[in-house]
C-alpha cells in the first residue's frame, strides 16, 4: 500500500534487545476497507491506538474502481454503503491526534476490478494460456481504455473532495495477464515486433525481458497521468511496488514495476516488504532499505503483518521496522491495522514511542 528502535539481528532475523534509537520520521498505519468500510465503529478505538503507538501518518482505503467507500456522483453504483461517506468519517477520527497535531493522510486506491470484469469480460488481462483474469484489468484496458480513464477521474475526485496529504495507488501491476490480441498489439507497437517473442517450441516467452520492458513503460504512463491529477489537486501520489527477494538491489519488471520508470512517475514508491510471505527474515528489510537508499527518489518501507498461515509474530515485526531504519528509511509503515494484536501494538509502541 513505514520506525523503530534498532535491535540486534540475529541469523535467523529474529530481533533480541538492544539500544533504542530515533524512530523514523514518517510513521504510518495502514486502514484497510475491512475497518473503513466494514468496521467504522473501530475507529474511535483505532485513533487511541494511533495516539500510543505515535504515529504520525495513516493510509485510509477509499475503495476501488468497481466500489467507494463514498457516493462518486459519476458512478453511484459503485457506492459500497449508499448514503455514507465512509471516508470522511475515517479522516476525521484518524486525521489527526488527540494532541491536536494532524496525522498525514494518504488515500488508498486498490487496482483490483473484480465487480467490473464480471459486467465487462472486455476489459480482463487474458493469461499466455487464454484464460481470462477474473482481477486484473489488461495492458490496453488501462493504457487506452475506460480502467486508465476512470482511474484518473478515480484520483481527481478524492483529491478535490477530501484533500488529502496524497493518494496511493496498491494491486497495480502485472503478471501473467497481459496476452490478449489488443495487447498484444500494443506489445508490437511500442516494440516494432511482428509478434510475442517465443520459444523453441512455439509457445510464448513469458520471461523474455522487453516483455517486462514494454508492462512497465505503460505502467509508468498510466501513473504518470494519475500523478498529474493528483498534483492538480495539491496532493502528491505514492506507488506501491513489489520487493525483490532475490537481489535487494534489483526490481520487479515482470509486474511492470521498474523503479527507475516508476519513481521518475510518481512522487514515491512504497515497497511491499512482506516478509512474512516470502520466506525471508525480518533482516532482510535491511538490505531493501540500503539499497532503496542509493536509488534516486523517494521511498517508503511497508512492513505487512502477513505471513504464510497467519500473520508474522510482534517480534519480527519490530526486527523488520529496525532493520528497515537500520537500512537508511525514515519513511516506514505497517499494514493492515485489522492485522495488530495487543503484542504487535505494543510492539509498535517500543519501536515508535
């Protein structure tokens, strides 16, 4: 869709006392629509938490392109509650501390058009094998088509309604959803290709590099629009992009998500660092953040709760916030909210406090 006081690492990542230092200067917890949408009476209890914990920055999920968390006047039927602003209501009991001091608010916009595909099959990403992506939208459907026009619209009203600090755009990327006949003449267009590279045997290279060349270029031209409506509305816009996990200092073009492209785009990148998923110790975030730190551009350090059959423990979610700051970031979040614990919470308490 962001710490810390620096332990100790051991091998295995795990983090063991040490000396504290100055937590990060961006701190944020991330709101995911299972609380601004579905729980909002959480909130009130959240904003206590936000207070203990110190931190200084929220991310607040506004919905997607086929649902809002509040009434959109050119799609009322994508309203998720008709009649309730949900997002509104967030901003105003997480927006700011009970000391008075504002708490920076980003907008979160998820990519994912699961309701949309069902209505308009059209707009799908198709796989190298013909099936049709029931989530993500195609290359062209956003580069050239309504998804790319109403995600710009999409960015152009929450900044004006709700004036946030920025916007964040999350599940934009690509995968294996890019082969249909109109991307794949927009593949040849911006290649000069006659047709998808192949392989020996005729099927399509999947992992042939202007593959990865060409997603991320229209990408980074469908983010680069997004960031002009937002900066037209004085907000700034940040990427969510996946880490890389076999070298820290490489990126994710497959998923489109060329850094270099995508920071020249957006005003920064917020690194999915979801350990807990990928069969990593929370050590690793020091690598990330070392190598993020000698990019150009802004960065953000995303610490998920995630992790393969539950959630990652307190422990190395404070290993990973360390490591993140030990790294270089001074910019760090953790995400979801819905995820933390009374162990992770105070967690966040000794690494942020």
């Amino acid at each position: 869709m962001v710490i810390v006081a620096v332990v100790v690492l051991s091998a295995t990542g795990c983090g063991a006392p040490g000396t504290p230092s100055a937590p990060a200067a961006e701190r944020t917890v991330g709101v995911g629509y299972e609380t601004v949408v579905d729980d909002p009476g959480a909130l009130p209890a959240l904003a206590r938490r936000l207070d203990e914990v110190n931190a200084n920055s929220v991310t607040l999920s506004v919905g997607r392109l086929d649902w809002t968390a509040f009434a959109w006047d050119k799609h009322p039927e994508v309203e998720a509650v008709p009649g309730r602003d949900h997002v509104a209501e967030a901003i105003k009991a997480l927006g700011t501390g009970s000391n008075g001091e504002r708490r920076r608010v980003t907008l979160t916009i998820d990519l994912l058009i699961p309701g949309w595909i069902a209505t308009n099959q059209g707009l799908a990403g198709i796989n190298f094998d013909g099936t049709r992506s029931k989530d993500f939208a195609s290359v062209s459907a956003l580069t050239t088509g309504p998804v790319g026009e109403r995600l710009v619209a999409f960015v152009d009203e929450v900044t004006r309604r709700y004036r946030p600090d920025a916007v964040a755009l999350t599940e934009l990327m690509f995968d294996n959803n890019t082969y249909g006949g109109d991307d794949r003449d927009s593949y040849m267009l911006a290649t000069g290709a006659k047709d998808w590279p192949r392989l020996a045997n005729g099927d399509i290279d999947a992992a042939h590099p202007s593959i990865g060349a060409w997603r991320s270029k229209a990408l980074a031209a469908v983010v680069a629009k997004a960031t002009a409506a937002a900066h037209a509305n004085g907000a700034t816009l940040d990427m969510d992009v996946r880490a890389p996990w076999q070298d820290p200092n490489g990126d994710r073009p497959e998923s489109g998500h060329d850094y270099a492209l995508l920071a020249a785009a957006a005003d920064r990148l917020v690194l999915w660092n979801y350990f807990g998923l990928n069969d990593a110790a929370p050590s690793y975030s020091e690598k990330l953040a070392k190598a993020m730190s000698a990019r150009s551009g802004k960065y953000v350090i995303s610490v998920g709760m995630w992790a393969k059959g539950g959630s990652i423990s307190a422990t190395d979610l404070a290993a990973g916030l360390a490591a993140s700051v030990a790294g270089g970031a001074s910019a760090v979040a953790v995400t979801p909210s819905s995820m933390l614990d009374e162990a992770a919470w105070q967690a966040l308490r000794k690494s942020w406090g």
